[in-house]
C-alpha cells in the first residue's frame, strides 16, 4: 500500500462504499442502465474503461501502470445549457463494501490523468466522480473535496446525484445542476 494510501485508510476508518453490490460488474450496470435511461436528456457518448496517461509521475512510482477509469460520460448541450461546467464526467465504479481510502487515493490519481476517449483525443478531469459514495463527511470529504473528487450515488427516487463535498451538483430527479465550489481556492488561506 502507498503512503498515501495509508494516510487515507486512516482518515477513512469504518467508512466505506455503499449500496449492495456484490461486485463492480453489478455496480457499473446499474450506473450504465441509469445513464442509458437519460430520463432528462443530460447525458451523451458514454466511454467504459477509458485508458490514460499520468502528467506527473513522482520519483519511485511504477511508471509501467497506466490509469484506466471506468466511465467517462459526455454531458449532453441541455446539461450544459442547464448549467453544467465541469465538463465530462468521469466515474470510478467500485463493489459495495470497501475501504474508502484507497479508492480516494486512486481518484487522485486519475485527477492527475489525460484520458484518450477516441484515438489521438485526450481529455483531462476537472472531477472524478467516485461510485457508490455516498457523503463520508469528517477529514476525509474535505481531503475529497479539495482535491476535486466527488461522489455518486443511485437511488429509485432521485436517478444519478453527484455530490462535491456535501453540496449536490447534479440530480436528474430534482433537475439541480450546479458548480461544484469545493476545490477552487489555491494558495494561502
């Protein structure tokens, strides 16, 4: 385990990824029919394990692994035209039931990451969303938070909701589409 993922499993204890998904198969499939649904129009091309490549790489990294994220949604112009100015959507889909510490560190990751949805077109995150995640709260969402990383959730009654911080930026239920506002300050506070 990284160092930086031994700090997060320790601002994270006993928080974990939600629902009753026994594997990422089963989770990704039901992020995949909820975006196909597209109940409000939000959402176009979908691309599934998008590979990519690290901006940065520290000194001691394995530098033969490459990001590979599991989703990344293209916002349809009525998202945008709603509000949404965050781009492309990009998910990090987990099983129910595992630490929280590691997956934000692998986030951070690939918030450090260009993604090649068609050959020779690279994007790059203003967010990475995590899956199932609902909101942790303590250290470890404001960790999340700054460092851009969100999180998604399913429900029957509200679709999709993404959430930045403990601030909702987009739910297909109750149409809310807003900027995220954690993560914008930089330098001394």
């Amino acid at each position: 385990m990284s160092e930086v993922a031994s700090i997060f499993e320790r601002l994270s204890r006993n928080m974990e990824t939600h629902g009753d998904f026994a594997s990422e198969e089963d989770a990704t499939a039901a992020v995949l029919r909820v975006l196909r649904e597209n109940r409000k129009g939000w959402f176009g091309s979908i691309y599934r394990e998008v590979r990519g490549a690290y901006r940065r790489i520290a000194p001691g990294t394995d530098v033969t692994k490459t990001p590979r994220i599991d989703l990344v949604v293209m916002p349809s112009q009525v998202l945008m035209d709603a509000g949404w100015q965050v781009g492309p959507i990009f998910i990090e889909v987990k099983r129910s039931g595992l630490k929280l510490g590691p997956v934000v560190s692998q986030c951070m990751d690939y918030s450090n990451a260009v993604f090649e949805i068609k050959p020779g077109f690279w994007i790059e995150p203003q967010w990475v969303f995590c899956f199932p995640v609902g909101n942790p709260g303590g250290p470890i969402a404001s960790v999340m938070a700054q460092n851009r990383i969100g999180m998604a959730v399913i429900s029957k009654w509200s679709g999709l909701r993404l959430s930045a911080g403990s601030e909702c930026v987009l739910n297909e239920e109750h149409e809310t589409v807003r900027v995220p506002k954690p993560g914008r300050k930089v330098g001394s506070r």
